[in-house]
C-alpha cells in the first residue's frame, strides 16, 4: 500500500525476496520476506501468507570419463593417431537425478591442416545415455577445459604387388594397387 505515484511506478525489479534455509520446516516451508528497493519509506509491503516450498534431492559426485573425438578434415598425407586428453575423468557434483543420466564427456578436436604434433585446449560437451547434451549449470564441475596431446603421423603411399602362391587362389582379383602406411 502507498501512494498512486509511487505504487504505479514500481516493477518487480524493486522488490527483493528472501528465504532463510535455516529456518525451513519440516514441510519443506519457509517464510519470505519481501522488502521493496525503490520507494520503501512510502509504501507499506503485506507479507501475510508469504511462505514457499521447496524440492530438496539429493546430491552426489561422479567421476565421468572424459572421451576424445576427431572433427575436421585430416590434412593429405598425414594422419592424427593420438588424441590423449590431460585428465581422464572429470567430477561433476550435482543432484542424484541428474547425474544417474550421465554417460560421457567427449572433447572434440579439430585435425584440419594439422601437419605435425599439437596440444589444444578444448571444451567438452557431457552426454546422457540417449545422446543428448546435459544441461550442467546447476552442478559443480572440476574443470571447464581440457587440454589434449595428438601426435600427427606422415603417411606413405607404397604400391603392393600380390601373386598367387596357391593355385587354388588364381580365380581371386584384388582391387587396390597401394595401401597407406603410418
């Protein structure tokens, strides 16, 4: 209650509600108190029934396995054959619920026009068992970058020839001339 002015001129943003946790019931209710920031010494703010629920679950921590993934195009001539992440597994603390749907971390790396061996610092994306992105805002995680370790390889083309040794295999044909070495 207060003046026409001042009431009209009020938006949600000029009020702020608290809740003490330490004050919970055993009903999982709190009471709120709401005090207005703009306009407080002409207004006079009604707080009867202002109590809120709330939804405790439980939390817990899960190690994950963090895994690596190669995206891009890999430069001819050459072949990325490691990709070894600096950790892992990551920790991701949060509700019970939530993490139970974790299955993976997956660092991607980009390979195009990689032509000798690099580190990269890259993000990773934590996956559910139906291969959706989990939403991790609401968790705590040990780290928000991992650093990745790839060793490039020079490949070679080496024409092969094959003979039969067998008569039994003359009726066979073969269709590649080469095969590529790492």
């Amino acid at each position: 209650n207060g003046r026409k002015s001042a009431v009209d001129s009020l938006t949600k943003n000029d009020f702020k509600a608290v809740a003490d946790a330490s004050e919970i019931s055993i009903t999982n209710s709190m009471n709120v108190k709401v005090t207005a920031l703009k306009n407080s010494s002409e207004l006079e703010i009604n707080t009867n029934n202002s109590l809120t629920t709330i939804s405790l679950e439980e939390t817990t921590t899960l190690e994950c396995s963090v895994i690596t993934e190669k995206t891009g195009t890999e430069t001819e001539g050459y072949y990325v054959s490691q990709l070894v992440p600096s950790v892992k597994t990551i920790s991701i603390t949060g509700a019970k619920s939530k993490l139970k749907t974790i299955e993976k971390a997956v660092a991607q790396i980009d390979v195009s026009n990689k032509t000798e061996d690099f580190d990269m610092e890259v993000n990773y994306s934590v996956y559910d068992k139906n291969g959706n992105i989990v939403d991790l805002s609401d968790c705590t995680i040990n780290t928000d970058k991992i650093n990745v370790a790839c060793t490039v390889l020079k490949t070679k083309e080496v024409p092969i020839k094959i003979s039969a040794i067998d008569s039994s295999l003359e009726n066979c044909t073969v269709n590649t001339d080469s095969v590529k070495l790492f």
